[in-house]
C-alpha cells in the first residue's frame, strides 16, 4: 500500500473543529475552507463521518461502518473536501466512534445488530456486541414497550409482517412491528404469528417495557444510553470489521489522522491505540478523548499524540479566577441553602448513578462477583461494589488482565483502585472483607468471571464519574458555575490562589510529555463556550455586584415558589448567555432543572415546577425587573474584566504547549451553553467578512473584532515559528515583580505570552505601577499590537506592555522579522 507524498502541507500547529449532520454537510464545509485556511489553521477536525441515526445532529449513533454518511454526502463528499483541504496544504482529522453502535426503532438500519437478533447468541457476528447473554437465557433484552407486554399485546399493538423493499435486510423477511420498531423474527418461527405469546417466546429478543430497563437490560450501553450499545472491538475481526473503512480512507490520503471518542468504555484502551497505531502511516496524529481529574495524568505509554484538550481548559480556566473574591462568592452559594461541600455532593451524585442510572450495568457486575466471589452474599457484594464504584475518584484504572504492569511505575495502574478501597473501608468498616476481596480480583484477576468482572468495573467507573458529576452534581452545585466544565473542579474556585501554578505545572508536562496534545477552550461537549465562562467570572471579581445579583435573586425565586440554588444558576446563567433567545433558555433550563434530578427528571418531568423556573427566567431577562437592572448593570460596569478575561484565556490557550483547536464559530465572541445550543448554525459570512476587514485595516471596532484578531495573528505566527511552538519548546514561567496579577510564560526562549488576571483587584491595588515583567534583555516586539519593546537588565514595565491591550504575544524581533508578517 503506498503512501501519498506529503511535500506541501503545513506540519501539523492548529486545528478547527466543524460539526457535521444534514444541515451542514461535506459541501459546507468546503465553502468555509478559505476562511479556516485564512485563520491559520493546520488540519480541518471533523466530526464522525460515518452512517449515523437519520437526522443525527452529532454522528457519534454509528450505525453502518462500512460506509461514508450519505446525508454528508459520501464518501465522494469526503473525499472532494478532503482534496480541496489537502490543496491548500491543510490536514484532515476525523472523529472515530469505536464504543458503541446506535439500537435505533428500525433495527435493520444497523445491518449487524439485526443479524444477532435474527439469530441470537450463536450469530456470526454476535461476539460485535457486549451482551450478557446468560442473564436472560439467550436472549437480547429490549425494555422499549410503553406499557407492560400483557397490555401491549391485548390492545394489539404487536403485528407481524413482511419487510418492505426499502428496508434493507429486513426486505421480504418475517418481522414483528410495534409502532415505528421494526424486529427480525428468529428462522421458522413465522409460523406461530397466530399465538403471539408463542412467537415472542420462541425469539432471540426480550421485549419489556421501559420501565423494566433495570432488569431487563444485558448489554453494555455508553453511559445510560440505552439507544447506544457497547461494541467489543478489542476482538480483532471486530476492530478489522468496524475500522475498515476508516483506515482505507487513511492509506488512500483521505484522512491524515484521528480523535478517539470515548476510550475509557473500552475493553482494553492501551490495547486499542496500539493497534490502531499499527494500522496508521508513521506519525500520524491521533487525540484521545480523556477526562483527566485533578493532577491525574495520561497513562505514559498510550500510543497517542494526547488528549482532546480538556485538561488544558482546566488549567486556564482555574487561573482566570480572581483570587480575592472568593470568600465572597463562597458566602452567597451558602445563602441560598446549597450544599456548600462539593465532595459531599459529588458523592451523593455518585451513589444515585450508581443506585438508579446504572442499575444494569452495577446488576451485570453483581452477576459477576458472585461467580468470582461464590462464597459472598450477593447484597453485600452489591454494597460493596457500590461503595467501591463511589470510591474510584478518577474515570478509571487501567488494569490489564493480560499484561501485568509494573507495579513501582508512575503509572501503577493499580492506584485509582487502592484509593477507592481505603475509602471505602473507612466509609463501611461492616464491609471490610467483601471490599478487600473485591479489591484483589479487580487487581489481579486471573481468568473466567473475574477477568470479567475486573474488565468490566473499569468499563464502570467512567459512566459512574460523568452521570455522577457532569450529569449530575453540575447541574446542582452552582456556587460558580462557570467551573462546572468537563474536566475541571469547580473547587478549585474556593482556592483559586494556586491556580497559576497549577497552569505551570501542567503546562511543564505537556511539553515534556505530550508537546503535540490538544488545547482547547470550546468542545461540543462543554457546558458554556468559553466567552460565557469569561462573563461570568469577569462579574464573580465584582464582590458587591456578585452580593447582589444573588439576594435579588432569591428574592424573586421566592415569589415565583423556585428554590434559590436553582436560581442561583439562572442568574449566572444570564450573566454569561446575555438576553439570550427565549426558546434557547427554555431549553436550557428544562434541561439542567431535570439533570439536576432534584425538582424535575427526564423520566418523570414536573411541568409545574418547570414552568415556575421559566417565569423566574422571563423576568430576569425581561427589561424592568430588578434582577434584570442589576445583571445589566453588572455586565456593564464589569466589561473591562470581561474584555481582559475574554482575550487573556484565548491568548494563554493559543501558545500553551500543544496544538490549539478552535471550536466552530468560537473565533468570534460566542455566547452559547451546552449542546445541543453550542451546536447552532455559525455565520461564516459574518467571520469571513471581519477577517477580511481586519487583514485590510487591522481596525478592531468591538470584542469579537479583538478575539478573531488574537486567533488569526498567534494561529498564523505559530505556523512558522517552530522555535517557539513547535515540538521541542520549552516553556517556563515568566516572573513580575511585585504584582500577581500579571500572568505570563517563555516558550522556546523566543516568545512570550503575557496577560493580566483578576483585572479589577489589580484596579484597587492602584494598577501596575512600577511592575516589571522579567524577560531576558533584548529587542522584543508584540505580534498582536507590533509595539517594540527594548528589554534591560531589569526587565520591562507592565504598564508598557499592556498600553493598549490586557494581552500581549512578545517575540524576539529578529525571529519575528523572519518570518511573513
């Protein structure tokens, strides 16, 4: 197989991300392609592209792998953007999907799903699937009935048919149908159509109603997904079968290179990247998808270029908190009766994940201990299990069964595991054998059911951790929402004081360790766009205005019979989104009022309540309220902060060691909250229009003007200073003396990025005075402003290097001048 010739692209220094579905396929994203190439960008990041759910607005609901998305316009589509790309000399990095396939109504969309429950546990393709056959004697079990089967079947809601022509491997076969639900019938059972009773029986499937999930349920979902079902490609013809494509579009200079979603559901995660590193060209780029909590870092030996970039967005967004407001912010989360320790409530969010969301996959586990524990009593395994799933305080250990690690690593795959068991004995003393014996089965397994089991709990933890706390406690905890983030702790705004040096020390790492990982600050995943979290943070540095904006608030939550926290997180909500559109904050709020599980659920929604906090939310954005003045107000008189924040988090995040990625639409301000209204439409017009103003003129009329200034000028300066950003540089810290409030690093001894934090405790401070940023002597000139800077001995003032804006990207003037303006 040969490989196409590279000469002519640009080496890999920044990536834009576009989402694709049917309102913005292959075509699209080929018109916005002079605009992405215009930013500096290195390589197009596209979303999977893959046969997804019809309709998909995100494509990770795989349901064909062997084909290119037909609603993207196919693999002809691809191919035709990724040669448009490739003529420009930019890359191409797609999303792969390699957890889970989509269970949709019409089974026979998902060709190798309908042959297993056409066939059953004996199907040539049934080991594809995770599924815990014996659980229910064979069979596959589809809790999707309304009502209980006896009432569905004496209403006739059940009938028995012939598939239609357009339906696939369904067309001329015997099915059964239930609505829109379309499922094959086992061979030579068509027969028993006139006893239905019968017929269901005699199937390869369980039908259930919904409510039965818990006990009915044997396959392995992502999350509580239970539309998405667990692939297990850590079996060779599985991974051969489900990558093939992927992999021919790759060797066929299609794909450059890959992001991982979700490698923590796998089997055998470390396994997977090395054979998929086995399969790519040489030095391909490929990103993981991974969570990454506190000071946990990616397993060293992962054959990966690093992860997503959601660690990055922790650091920065940490050293964005204004330090000498928190005792303030602190005190108004405690007025309104909110919880006011984040542990306690992450754990209590952990034990209804495990106690209520995950009831199959905690069951499966119970199944397990008890074959691998037989002389245990199963409800004290069960305790057990849970206590230990609450104790795991990462997304999971990584144990291989086959491959014993070596145990005094860095990366001693048993610690997460260790961690979680002491707390549990501390937590449930009453349990003390069955969790020391638990501990060493998931520890050093052997084979058979504890193998399994040990596999599995890993599988575990990571849907325990996202339903607990981002699913859960984060729509609870609202002491300062803007760091309720994936991957960050919003703790870490009681102490914020460290925050810079948290930055650093992460920062140092990942250029040791993962130089080419991404840095992000905007995913379809996070919970607000970065612009909103810097609005909000901006008005958490205004003590007095914070005060009252939050007494305003519960005053008015009173009225209208809503609990103060929630509205605690309306009004920062406002603060961050703006007057945003009414159906936006509807769907916004109904939302997060039924992930809070707490007043509302999805399940069992309460419309009066919902209802109760959309009024509070009509009146807060309204025009005379009180709390609308006072949000209005605070915005106002906080724009400065929000100006410095806004470009200090996009500057630090452009030249932090890594390779930045710009989330579709976020190279303008961007005030958008979770998915799915960070997945809007964007205004390329709009972009390509201002970019083109400012390459003419280089005038900055508004924020997003400065913001898309910022992206283009480091995006473009990056692509041909490798010194300085490139693999190899270094970074280290960059002092001034005396203030904290200036934030600053050396990369590659060449460039510096320095910016201002906590902008209004700097005003009462009485600014920078006589503040000197120590940077080597020499001729030093600004990338985004081109002020030239003449450094002594003594380093440089501040108050000159900020003159004209709270950001500032130094380089040496005789590396600047060699390279394109």
């Amino acid at each position: 197989m040969t490989h196409p010739d590279p000469s002519g692209r640009r080496p890999l220094t920044a990536t834009y991300r576009m989402q694709l579905h049917s309102g913005f396929p292959f075509t699209d994203a080929l018109g916005v392609l002079p605009y992405v190439e215009a930013l500096g960008v290195s390589h197009v990041y596209l979303s999977p592209v893959l046969t997804a759910t019809p309709g998909s607005e995100h494509g990770y609901d795989v349901l064909d792998h062997t084909t290119v998305s037909p609603e993207l316009g196919g693999r002809a589509g691809l191919e035709r953007l990724a040669a448009e790309t490739h003529a420009r000399g930019m890359g191409v990095v797609v999303d792969i999907v390699p957890n889970h396939m989509a269970i949709v109504p019409e089974v026979w969309r998902n060709a190798p799903l309908w042959e297993v429950l056409s066939r059953g546990r004996h199907a040539p393709r049934a080991h594809w699937f995770d599924v815990d056959w014996d659980h229910l004697g064979g069979r596959f079990g589809l809790p999707v009935l309304g009502r209980p089967l006896e009432e569905v079947l004496a209403d006739g809601e059940l009938t028995v048919g012939t598939g239609r022509d357009d339906e696939g491997p369904a067309a001329g076969t015997p099915v059964l149908r239930y609505y829109e639900h379309v499922l094959p019938l086992a061979p030579g059972t068509a027969d028993l159509a006139d006893d239905l009773p019968a017929l269901l029986e005699a199937q390869h499937w369980q039908l259930a109603c919904w409510l039965e999930a818990p006990e009915v349920l044997n396959y392995r979902r992502f999350f509580e997904v239970s539309s998405l079902l667990g692939v297990r490609v850590e079996e060779p013809d599985v991974f051969e079968a489900t990558h093939a494509e992927l992999l021919d579009l790759h060797h066929a200079g299609v794909v450059d290179g890959f992001r991982i979603d979700h490698p923590d559901g796998l089997a055998d995660p470390q396994g997977y990247l090395a054979m998929l590193r086995d399969r790519l060209r040489p030095g391909s780029p490929v990103w993981v998808e991974k969570i990454l909590e506190g000071t946990e870092r990616l397993p060293s030996d992962w054959a990966c270029h690093g992860t997503t970039g959601y660690d990055a967005n922790a650091a920065v967004l940490g050293a964005m908190v204004d330090p000498t407001t928190a005792s303030a912010v602190s005190t108004a989360w405690f007025a309104t009766g909110g919880e006011p320790d984040l542990e306690v409530e992450v754990e209590r969010c952990k034990r209804l994940a495990v106690e209520t969301l995950l009831r199959p996959e905690v069951g499966r586990l119970v199944r397990r201990a008890r074959e691998a524990l037989p002389g245990h009593d199963e409800h004290r395994l069960r305790a057990a299990l849970g206590e230990l799933l609450v104790g795991v305080h990462v997304y999971r250990a990584y144990v291989r069964p086959d491959d014993p690690a070596d145990r005094t690593s860095s990366d001693d795959p048993e610690r997460p595991l260790l961690e979680a068991l002491s707390r549990a004995r501390l937590t449930r003393p009453d349990l003390d054998t069955e969790l020391v014996d638990l501990a060493e089965v998931l520890r050093r397994p052997g084979s058979g059911a504890a193998r399994d089991l040990c596999v599995r709990f890993q599988q575990t933890t990571g849907p325990v951790m996202a339903k607990g706390i981002e699913d859960t406690a984060f729509y609870r905890w609202h002491r300062l929402v803007a760091l309720n983030e994936v991957g960050a702790d919003p703790a870490v705004g009681e102490h914020p004081e460290d925050a810079v040096e948290r930055l650093h020390t992460w920062a140092r790492h990942q250029a040791e360790h993962w130089p080419l990982g991404m840095t992000t600050l905007s995913t379809h995943d996070t919970k607000r766009s970065e612009d909103v979290r810097a609005r909000i943070l901006a008005v958490a540095g205004d003590a007095d205005a914070w005060r009252e904006l939050s007494a305003a608030s519960a005053a008015a939550a009173s009225r209208h019979g809503v609990d103060a926290p929630t509205a605690h997180l309306v009004w920062q909500t406002l603060v961050g989104a703006g007057r945003v559109a009414h159906d936006r904050l509807h769907d916004y709020l109904i939302k997060a009022v039924r992930e809070a599980k707490l007043h509302s659920t999805w399940i069992e929604p309460d419309e009066d309540y919902e209802a109760r906090v959309l009024a509070l939310a009509d009146e807060m954005v309204g025009e005379d309220g009180e709390v609308s003045t006072a949000i209005g107000a605070a915005v106002r008189d906080n724009y400065p902060t929000i100006r410095t924040l806004t470009l200090a988090q996009k500057v630090i995040q452009l030249t932090l060691p890594g390779v930045p990625d710009t989330y579709q639409g976020t190279g303008l301000v961007d005030l958008s909250l979770v998915d799915p209204d960070n997945r809007r439409p964007v205004d390329y017009a709009e972009r390509v229009e201002r970019l083109r103003r400012l390459d003419e003129t280089g005038d900055r009329t508004d924020l997003s003007d400065e913001v898309l200034w910022v992206t283009s000028r480091v995006l473009r300066l990056r692509s041909w200073l490798p010194q300085a950003y490139g693999p190899g540089a270094s970074y280290e810290p960059v002092a001034a003396d005396p203030s904290p409030h200036v934030l600053g690093f050396l990369r590659g001894g060449v460039a510096a990025t320095l910016t201002l934090r906590a902008p209004r405790a700097l005003g009462a401070a009485g600014g920078l005075g006589q503040t000197r940023v120590l940077l080597p002597p020499g001729h030093w000139r600004d990338a985004l402003s081109g002020a030239d800077h003449h450094v002594g001995d003594e380093g440089v003032l501040a108050v000159d290097v900020f003159a004209t804006a709270p950001a500032a990207v130094l380089v040496r003037a005789t590396d600047l001048e060699e390279g394109p303006r």
